[in-house]
C-alpha cells in the first residue's frame, strides 16, 4: 500500500483490501459545488505532494461561462496550488477500477489560502467559533428527487418510474411503500456510503413524487459538508445505473414541493464539551436567543448562498413546505427557524431556508455565520411565532437579484465570509443572471407571443 494510503480513512482501507489502487482522482469544489480537479494514476499521485490549477475554476458560472471576477490583474488564470487532504480519501465505488477520491485545498503562491474557495471559506467560519472557544456541530439533511431521464431540457421533468411499473406518486410522505419503490437505487446508495465510511441516519420518503430526504448523523461542520459534497455525487451514480437521474435542483417539477438542505446547529464549549445552548440546569441561555436573533437578522444576506439560482426562489411558496418568513417557533415546520423536540444536551436550532441547490460548505458556512453573529452582538430574536407561519409577513429576498443586494450591503455579514469570496461570489451570480436573461421561456412564448 502506498505511504500516503498509510495516513487515509480505515473506510477507504478496509474497501481496497489489499488490492492496488488505480487511479487517484484529486479534486476541489467550485463555487456551484461541482468537483473539478484532475485523474492521475496513483502511482503518479503518489510522488506528488501538491499539483496546480488556474484559479478561474472559482470564476466559472453554472452553464460554464466566466464571471470577470479576476481583480486588478486582468484574467490571466494563475495556477493555484492544491494540496491533499488525506482525511478526505474516499473510494469511488461507480468505477470500474480501483479509484480513490481525495479532496483537495487551495493556496496562492504565497501560501495563503485562497479566499474564495468554499472549503476554505467555511474553514474561516469555523475558525472564528473556535478562536472563542466554541465548537460548531451540525446535521445537514439532504432532500432530492429521483426522476425519469430527462436528455431534451425543452421537456418537463417527470417522476421516475419504480418497480410497479407506475410513475412515482406525489404526497406519500414517510410512506415505506414508496420507498420501495425506489429500493435499486436506495440499495447502492447504502452500498456505495458504506464503500465510502459514511453512516446514513435514515433514508424516508417526501412529500413530492420520488422525493426522498437522507439524513446525516452530526459532526463536525467541515467533514459533513465534505460528505455532502461526495454524497451528491454518489446519489447520481447510483441514479445512472438504474436508468434514471437524481436531481438536486430546489424545485424540479412544477406543482410539487422543493427540496431542501435544512441544517440543525448546536454549539458546544471546546473546554467542557457541553451544549452551551443549555446551562447547569438545563435551561436555554443567553446564547440560544442570540443564536436565534443572528439568523433572523442577517438571513435576508445569507439567502444569496442558500439559494443561488434562479430556480431557487421556486422553493418558497407559501403553504408548500418551505419558508417564506423569518419567525422562529418550537417543533413548528412552517417557520423559517425550527427549535426541534430534543433534551437539554441535544438542544439544537435548524435552519430551514436553505435549498439543496447550495453548495454545502457555503450554505453551511453561511448558516453559521448568522447564529455566530448574533451571539457576538447579542442579538436579541423576536418573540417565539405559534400557530401557522405561513400567515406571516413574507420577509426573505423575492429574487436572486434582490438577495444579492441585501448580500452587498451586509457589511458585518461580509466580513465573516471574507470581502474578496463576496465580490468573486457576486460577479459570478450576476454573471448567471445574465445569462438566463438570455433565454425566453415557454411561458412567455405562450402569453406574450400573441397578447402584448
């Protein structure tokens, strides 16, 4: 086994089992959350400690054009340096061969982290939290459609068909017997997390048509983010094999609820190892208001990273399970801020807004910059919401543009995530706002072609 494997997860240990590795895929998140990075043997990888790519990966939009987001320099695409994250080593159990993935991290050549990578902009965020003496945890659950293959993007996206024969059925949430009807797929999905060391804490069923939701144990905020990222891939090579897709778009299919990525936080002392949303007698401090008041009052900012897209702002519909507001309650889904059922210990708040659509370091990054805020400012939240949220004022962004105005002047907010990931981040969105501009869609030709 090679000297870098030495250092590597038991997972990806136990899955070669003495078989030789083949290749070694070396890869990074961009901004939208897709691996980019380079294939190499492993015998080549292994005498290798870093390799170079040019930092306008972090520039590129969605359909692959380029935000000018290079600074003053002009865009003239310096290569990064990567280095490996050992921890992250991971098989790649879809392949044909022996193929090992391992995360990589961004630095200038001045050894610097490059501020605009996500993982490293998490890794701020984090670093905050512990520069005080808290530990962030979290516990990201993952909802996503399974869906028919879809090859003509001029035509719907339909529900999957499973093994009656039949097209998925909408509004049979938590029903076993729509799980079942997705059990190939669900089947390697286990088979593939297991491959790879990572523990799913339930797989249920939605309310939309082939709508599932995954939930992840808690942890650690950078190592859960790294299993989303790796989750999303895997769920769609297991989609591949079984002739249909899995999509992470927030609302696939007109008419049906969106998927989520909503994300419970807890808080705990790096001294004691308590929840420091409890105190001695297991009570709420101080600290779980103000965790509170940081997510209601700079979510109007962070929205631009839990819904980066277009389509995103297609997720909040009133009555349509997702929020529209910015109340907080207890055991209560139709506010935007859920406090969940759960003892002393496990006392937890969850962030509902942001849709599965985000990349997870930044969605997660972003979530917790909120609740660090407010208990840096001692925010105080507004009174407990009881009874329908949906009844309540509309409060988030209505569109992609508008929540990156709210972005642009969240000064406080900014600072947390870093000034330069913020203008890069905002020239790249902007930059896919112009180019879904230039598309005219079906409804327009339907209405306006003839009516104006």
């Amino acid at each position: 086994m090679s000297d870098w494997l030495e250092s590597a997860p038991e997972a990806a240990r136990a899955y070669l089992d003495g078989r030789r590795v083949d290749e070694v895929e070396c890869i990074i998140p961009d901004l939208s959350g897709i691996a980019r990075g380079k294939a190499m043997t492993a015998s080549k990888f292994a005498t290798q400690a870093q390799f170079y790519l040019p930092n306008s990966i972090f520039f590129q939009t969605i359909t692959g054009g380029w935000g000018e987001a290079a600074g003053e320099e002009g865009f003239t695409e310096p290569d990064m340096i990567l280095k490996p994250d050992f921890d992250t080593t991971s098989a790649a159990p879809w392949t044909g061969d022996w193929t090992m993935q391992v995360i990589h991290d961004a630095f200038g050549k001045d050894g610097a982290p490059v501020p605009y990578a996500p993982r490293n902009v998490l890794r701020r965020v984090v670093k905050l939290y512990n520069d005080r003496g808290w530990r962030p945890i979290v516990a990201p659950e993952m909802e996503f459609y399974l869906v028919a293959r879809n090859t003509n993007p001029a035509h719907e996206i339909e529900a999957m068909t499973g093994r009656t024969g039949r097209p998925a059925a909408a509004r049979q949430a938590y029903s076993i017997s729509a799980v079942d009807e997705f059990g190939p797929v669900i089947d390697d999905i286990y088979d593939f997390a297991e491959a790879q060391g990572f523990e799913i804490d339930g797989i249920t069923q939605e309310g939309g048509a082939g709508q599932l939701e995954i939930n992840l144990r808690h942890g650690d905020p950078i190592t859960l983010a790294d299993e989303i990222f790796y989750f999303k891939r895997m769920i769609r090579e297991a989609a591949f094999r079984h002739e249909c897709f899995a999509t992470f778009m927030a609302k696939p299919i007109e008419g049906e609820p969106g998927s989520a990525m909503h994300i419970h936080h807890s808080v705990v002392s790096a001294e004691t190892g308590r929840n420091i949303f409890s105190d001695a007698d297991g009570e709420e401090t101080a600290e779980f208001a103000y965790f509170i008041g940081g997510l209601q009052r700079y979510f109007p900012a962070a929205t631009a990273l839990f819904a980066p897209y277009v389509n995103s702002y297609r997720r909040y519909v009133k009555d349509n399970a997702a929020p529209i507001n910015l109340e907080w309650g207890r055991d209560n889904r139709t506010t935007a801020i859920r406090v969940p059922v759960s003892g002393p210990e496990s006392r937890r708040v969850e962030n509902r807004l942001a849709g599965m659509d985000c990349n997870p370091y930044l969605g997660i990054a972003a979530s917790l910059a909120c609740g660090y805020l407010g208990m840096v400012e001692q925010i105080t939240p507004k009174d407990e919401f009881t009874g329908d949220a949906y009844d309540a004022d509309e409060a988030l962004p209505r569109g992609l543009y508008a929540a990156l105005d709210e972005l642009e002047v969240a000064s406080t907010f900014r600072e947390v995530l870093g000034e330069e990931f913020c203008r890069v981040y905002e020239i790249v969105k902007k930059a896919e706002y112009e180019e879904f501009l230039q598309v005219i869609s079906p409804w327009e030709r339907e209405h306006l072609l003839l009516n104006v």
